[in-house]
C-alpha cells in the first residue's frame, strides 16, 4: 500500500466535478458527468478512498440513498477551525440540492450515559437559489 495510489488523473476529474456542483451529490449524478472518463466501479472506489482519506463525507439523504460532498480543511487554517462533519446539511424542497453548512454546528444535549458517535443533521427548506 506504500506504492503511489493509482487513479489520480480520475480522482482529479472527480474532484473538478463534485467542485463545481458545490452541493453534495450521489455516486450516480458523479458517474453521469464522468463516463467516458472512468467506469462506475472506478468511481465508487474513488469516492470510498476520499471518504477514508478524509477528503470528502458522507451524507445520509432522506430517501436512505447517500450523497457526498467535498471537506473544506483548509479553508480556515489560521483559526483553529476544528474539522467536523457534524454540521448541519441543508436540503432544498425545490431544487433537492444539499449544501453543507459548515458554520453551522447543531446544539444538542443527550441524557446521561448516551455517547453519540455519529450525528445526522439536516434541515429541508427552500434555499437561496430557489427563493
Ligand atoms: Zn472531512
Ligand atoms: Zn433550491
Ligand atoms: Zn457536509
């Protein structure tokens, strides 16, 4: 596993992809702006490598179907923005695009003795574009 990960040139294109929606999509709206490009178990393994890397995250839809969206580490380096996932995702009733807020951090308290380990937070709206 030392060797130089295979694939780069189609990550990259995955990347360019999923960076110029700016909202989360699922593997099959990826695999659509990509054939000719890579075949659809390239882009699953992608996506899975980018999930373990870290370099994207995972979002449980509504429907049960899972959508990906990019992880912004760097954008904030001079504060010590701490890097979650837990932040709040945002579905628009119109358009169905989930963008994520990442600003936005959802408050909870859980009762005593409950540990939470992973947190689904999404609010459906209309969102800016569509109002
Ligand atoms: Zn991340
Ligand atoms: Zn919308
Ligand atoms: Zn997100």
């Amino acid at each position: 596993m030392s060797v130089k990960r295979r694939n780069t040139k189609s990550k990259q294109s995955v990347i360019e992809v999923m960076t110029a929606k700016k909202t989360a999509m699922s593997h099959a709206e990826i695999y659509e702006k990509l054939v000719g490009v890579c075949d659809r178990v390239t882009v699953y393994r992608i996506l899975d490598r980018m999930v373990e890397d870290d370099e994207i995250h995972k979002i449980a839809d509504v429907d049960g179907s899972v959508k990906f969206a990019l992880c912004h580490h760097h954008e904030n380096h001079e504060q010590h923005h701490t890097h979650s996932h837990s932040h709040v995702h945002f579905k628009c009733q119109n358009c169905l695009d989930i963008t994520c807020l990442e600003d936005v951090l959802p408050v909870y308290q859980l009762p005593d003795s409950y540990q939470a380990k992973e947190v689904n937070f999404s609010i459906a709206g209309i969102c800016p574009k569509c109002q």
